[in-house]
C-alpha cells in the first residue's frame, strides 16, 4: 500500500475511507468513566462495547478517560495520546479473515506518574460516574496466605505516606473519594473488569481495607456513596506482535503503533449495580444479571484454567502458543477431563447454562490457529493466577473428599516449569512478580518436591492436605521421570478405565 497514514483525529477521514472508523463526533464526547488499565483488553472489551454505544446520537456522556498508572505504561500512554486515544482493533475470526475497525470511545488519556493530582481530580470531578478496572489478578494485593489485604507491600506504605503522589490504585481511588465527600459530589462506581471471583466484592473490601488506615473517616461515606458491582469479561486479547502491526500497515495502509488483536468471542455479564448511572450496554450486548457469581465462576475455573493448564503443560513440551497444546490430543483430553472430573463437579447451579455446549467451545475457542495466544502470556503472573483460577477447583474438591489428582499434577508442572527451562531444557521466558521466590522454592524443590507448597501467600494451606500433597508428590516424580506427555496419557487412560 503505497499511501501510509498515520492513525490520528485528524487523519480520520481518510482512514475512514479504508476501514470502519467512528463516525460520531468525539469532539461531543464528555467523559463518563474514568478506565484505570489501558491494555489490550480494556481495549477489546469495555472500550469496544462503549464505542459501539457512542454510535447511537443521544450518547454523548459516556466518553473513556484512559488512566495509565505505572512506568510500565508509559509506552502505551505516548502512543495512544500521539493517536488522539484512537487505535485499530483486529478480530482474528475463526476462518482466518480478520474484521478491522478504528475504536474511538477513549477521548482522553493521563498518564499518573507525570501527574497524580490531574488523576485525583479526573476521577472526582461530577461528570464522571464510573472508575473501571483491569489492574490484572496481582492488583488487587490480597494475600492468600492472611486473606486480607497486604499491607507490607512497599508501594502501599508510599501510598500511605504520600497520599497527593499515591502510585496504587488504592491510593489514586481513596484520594478521589475523598473530595468527592468533602465537595458534596455524589458517589460513583468502581467496577472492576479482571479476572477475580467476586470481583466487585473483592475491589470493596481490598479499598475498605486502606481507606480504614489511610482515611479512617471516608469508609462510611463509600458503604453508603459508591458501588461496587460483580463482572464477568471474557475476550481471548493475545498480546500484540510485531508481525500484527506490519499486517495492518500493508492491508491498510494504516500505521497504528499498537493496535489490539482479538478472538470473535465477547462477553459481559455484569451486576447492574451502578450508583451514579452507567450506559445503556446492554443495548450492544453486555448482560445485566442480579447474580452473576455464577457466571464468574465458571469462566473462571473453565476457561482460566483451561488456559493455565494449557500454558503450563504445553510450556514444559516446548510449544509457543495455546493452539499448538490444545492441538496435542494428550493434552486437551487431559484437559477435558479435568473440566469434566475435578471443575464440573463444584460449579454449583448454573441455571440456564449448557455447560457441555460451553466446555465444547472453550476449546474450540482455544483452538482458533489464527489468534496464535502466546503462552508466554498465560503463563505470566501465575502466581496470581493460581490462586484464582485452579486452587478454589482444588479446595472444594478437597471439602467433599473428591478428586484433586489432575490439578495437583499441573501444580506440580508449575513448579518444574518455575525451574526455568522446558523439557528439551530450552530456557522459559517467565514473568511473574514472585519470579525470583518461583524458582528459589523451585530449586529447593527438586529434592523435596512439596517445597513449592510451602509458598503460603499462594497457597494457603494445600500444604497441610495430605490428598492433595500425596497427588503432587507423585505427579512431580512421574513428570521428572517420563515427562508431561507419557503422564499424561496415563492419566488419561486411568481416568478412562475407572469410567
Ligand atoms: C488468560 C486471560 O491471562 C490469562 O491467563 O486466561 O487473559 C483470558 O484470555 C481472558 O480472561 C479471556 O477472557
């Protein structure tokens, strides 16, 4: 393509003229929602779905502030305010075509490293109604280990010692909060978008938690003033390649320093919860539920899981990508059987739900060979994943004496894989907050292989269960010894043969 534009507002004619492009006016657009989390989720989910509303003339109040809140997002942050807030979103459809169009509902973005107080201020003022959330499972700094918020984590005592300069979400939110009360403004909602059971339960009782020791007198005023509605957000959201972004310079013609790729699939199911208002979502496809515990659950433990499992095992094999360990027939048979075996089991009532037909496309969904998701990227942050994901399958089964045979098995792959090097010992590119403790605990493990329990912030007390400990000990021989593919099909088999 020889005419190469860059993606900008004012370029936005012309582009229009090669792919969808927003056609209201962002000029019109004031800000609703304050979106701590601009990555490529936000930006296939939420951003998405407000973009599709603004469409319809009468919305015009529900425009994206979005908030970068780390050094680490300074890269984001220049790009997308050197694009006026636009960027290209790309669905990977399951035929290999892609759908491509400009996303236009983030009309503001700050950056809270160069400038905490505009954040403070932006998420107080009276027009906005709504601060959302994807600050990932590790944002959230519970302990798993005390169950409670984890105060000896150093940013928070920054936070608590420099409440006009915060650098976490609680210090950012807390002072928000407060001059919302001391203006006389109303409450809003903080609704988080990240992969937690009772995500919204967790967001109130993780910010009670600080406001109680940073600003002991605002914790009445929030209980009475801000809401804090459940989610579910599904959206497979790979990380973008390089290979994506010189795909849609040549297609189009377009130069998006960092567009999103995305799978077809979308789903939000939502609390309708929301204090000070919220858009009409439904209208483009969210789902506003009374309960949506269950919802959260089974994606949770299904489809997270279902990738940690994948990522975990297909890492050890030596594979890059989700498609090619689900493509492993060992492995996604061991999959389904543990969806079958160890998840299905303690679901619950999932009433109106076909859970069959929603295991079947868990894996077809995973199948997709275009998305190419990156098991680097679903390996990431286990350590707080884990605890989200696989350990509350684990417990429960632990509660009613069943079966933890094949989650004790990927636990005992996660500590091999922590070691740092897959079975053919080609080094493994893990990032995890806790990398270092990992592979400390990891080493220690290959002697006494139930070490990697003693991690109590991860594991609570899995490490006083004798089923679960007897499982992992086990698995973590066989695995040293034959590898996770003969393991695995064995499991399978037994399984099989115990039908
Ligand atoms: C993934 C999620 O990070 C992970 O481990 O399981 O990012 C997953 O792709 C999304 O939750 C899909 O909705």
């Amino acid at each position: 393509m020889e005419n190469i534009i860059k993606l900008n507002q004012k370029n936005l004619a012309e582009i229009a003229t090669r792919i969808p492009c927003p056609t209201y006016d962002r000029s019109k657009i004031k800000t609703g929602i304050v979106h701590v989390g601009i990555g490529g989720f936000h930006r296939a989910h939420e951003a998405l779905y407000t973009d599709q509303l603004l469409h319809d003339p009468s919305v015009t109040d529900w425009g994206i502030c979005g908030v970068a809140l780390l050094d680490f997002d300074t890269k984001i942050y220049n790009i997308l305010k050197e694009q006026d807030g636009l960027y290209t979103l790309i669905v990977k459809e399951l035929d290999g075509t892609h759908t491509t169009r400009v996303i236009g509902s983030i009309v503001e973005c700050l950056f809270a490293p160069e400038n905490p107080i505009k954040v403070i201020e932006k998420m107080a003022s009276p027009e906005v109604k709504i601060i959302s959330l994807t600050i990932t499972e590790g944002g959230y700094n519970y302990n798993e280990a005390t169950k409670a918020f984890d105060f000896s984590n150093p940013l928070i005592q920054h936070d608590l010692e420099h409440p006009q300069a915060p650098k976490t979400i609680f210090g950012y939110v807390a002072q928000a909060l407060k001059l919302r009360k001391e203006r006389g403004l109303k409450g809003c909602t903080i609704q988080s978008c990240d992969n937690i059971q009772g995500n919204g339960h967790m967001t109130k009782r993780m910010l009670l938690s600080y406001v109680k020791r940073a600003e002991p007198d605002l914790t009445g005023w929030i209980e009475a003033n801000v809401s804090f509605p459940n989610a579910m957000v599904d959206r497979i959201t790979p990380a973008t390649s390089p290979v994506d972004i010189a795909n849609l310079t040549e297609t189009t013609g377009i130069d998006d320093a960092w567009p999103v790729v995305c799978e077809p699939f979308k789903q939000w199911v939502v609390e309708d919860d929301f204090s000070a208002g919220r858009p009409a979502w439904e209208t483009v496809g969210a789902q506003f539920v009374d309960d949506v515990v269950p919802y959260e659950k089974m994606k949770l433990s299904l489809l997270n899981a279902g990738h940690s499992v994948l990522g975990i095992l297909g890492a050890l094999v030596g594979y890059d990508t989700i498609d090619e360990a689900v493509g492993n027939p060992n492995i996604s048979a061991f999959l389904n059987h543990y969806m079958d075996v160890e998840v299905t089991p303690v679901l619950g009532d999932l009433e109106g739900i076909n859970l069959k037909d929603y295991k079947q496309s868990l894996l077809k969904r995973f199948g997709n060979i275009n998305i190419k998701d990156q098991i680097d990227r679903i390996c990431s942050e286990s350590s707080a994943k884990f605890p989200i994901f696989i350990l509350p399958t684990v417990n429960a089964q632990l509660e009613k004496n069943g079966s933890v045979k094949l989650a004790a098995f990927v636990t005992a792959a996660w500590a091999i894989y922590s070691l740092g090097k897959d079975e053919q010992g080609n080094a493994l590119t893990i990032k995890d907050a806790m990398k270092d403790v990992l592979h400390e605990k990891a080493e220690a493990s290959i002697e006494r292989p139930q070490t990697f329990l003693d991690l109590e912030s991860i594991f609570g007390t899995l490490k006083d269960a004798p089923n679960f400990v007897e499982a992992y000990t086990e698995a973590y021989r066989n695995i040293v010894n034959r590898g996770v593919e003969e393991c695995v099909k064995d499991l399978n088999s037994n399984i099989l043969n115990n039908n």
